[in-house]
C-alpha cells in the first residue's frame, strides 16, 4: 500500500463514518420535525442565555460606561429571548418559522432583480428561476402558517443533514479513488 493510500485511509473512513451518521441523524430530523424544530429552539435559547451572561460580565469589566451600559442592554435582551425560547418553544418555534417565510421571500425578490441584471450572463435563467422558487416558498409557508411551524425547521435541518451527510460519504470516496491513483502514478514513475 502506498503513501498516499495509508494517509488518506484514516480521513475517509472517518468521513466516511461521520457522513453516515449525519445521514441517519438527517433521517431522524426528517421523521420528526417537530421534535427536531423543538429541539433546535431550546438550544437556539440556550445559545442566547449563553450570550447574555457573557455580554452582562463583559459590560461590567467595559472601560466606558455608554459601551457597559450598551453591553449590558444586549445582554438582557440576549438573556430574555433565550428564555422565552426555552420556557415556550412552540412560540420560539413559530417565530423561527416566520422568519423563514420571510427570508424566503426577500431573498427569492433580490435574486430575481440580480437575474434580470445580469441577463444575458450565463447562470442569470437560473438566478431568476432559484429567486421565483424562494419567492413561491415564502408565501407557502406564511399561508401554511401556523401548521408549517410544526414541520419546516425539523424537515430543512433534516434536509440539510441528509445532503451534508452524504457529501460527506462521496467526499470519502473521491478521496480513497484519488489516493488509489496517486499511488497506482506513484509506483509507475518508482518502477522505470
């Protein structure tokens, strides 16, 4: 076995492995998205409270009282979401969701008026069509709304975890093949 064989064989088990978890972790998000979407509000509230500890100390040890007194504002404000987060996360969930819609919507207009500008660039088709996309799943989800809240953070986040998962597997693959050939051009060159 060669050098590039035995350097690459640790790295694309392991993302290998790890790409497989993600899959089965992506699966598992897809299959409950509630339970997921609660789940990532309370840790999204923990994050917060996180946030304002750090920003109420920190604002005790700033040397001006305006950037202390900003710091320690951020800080309760931080500490008062996450909490919020915690203490109702079908609320915190809601919430998140309505962002979605929006961001959708928003992002899916610039896209569109990008597209046009760019017009007749290649790829513009197809930064008009992804901005039309976003602007048709934003107003889904906002007429979905409030039952969208149950499944749309859960079902991206699986979404997102299935296809980093198996990028991750592929990734492994292309890596052990690339490894192999590295090798195989290796040995060739050693031999004449």
């Amino acid at each position: 076995m060669g050098i590039a064989t035995e350097a690459s064989k640790t790295g694309t088990r392991t993302a290998t492995w790890m790409g497989i978890a993600v899959v089965i972790m992506g699966l598992i998000a897809i299959a409950m998205p509630l339970a997921t979407g609660v789940a990532i509000t309370i840790t999204l509230g923990l994050v917060l409270i996180i946030t304002a500890i750090a920003q109420i100390v920190f604002a005790f040890q700033s040397d001006s009282f305006g950037s202390g007194v900003l710091r320690f504002v951020f800080g309760l404000l931080a500490g008062i979401c996450g909490t919020t987060l915690i203490s109702q996360p079908g609320a915190g969930l809601a919430t998140i969701t309505l962002f979605l819609a929006v961001w959708f919507f928003i992002d899916g207009v610039f896209a569109i008026v990008h597209g046009i500008r760019w017009r007749p660039a290649p790829g513009a088709g197809w930064m008009i069509v992804n901005g039309g996309v976003g602007i048709i799943l934003g107003v889904m989800i906002y007429n979905q709304f409030p039952s969208s809240a149950a499944w749309l953070v859960g079902l991206m986040v699986g979404i997102r975890l299935l296809l980093a998962g198996w990028t991750m597997i592929v990734l492994g693959a292309v890596t052990r093949s690339a490894a192999k050939a590295i090798d195989k051009e290796i040995s060739s060159v050693t031999e004449t």
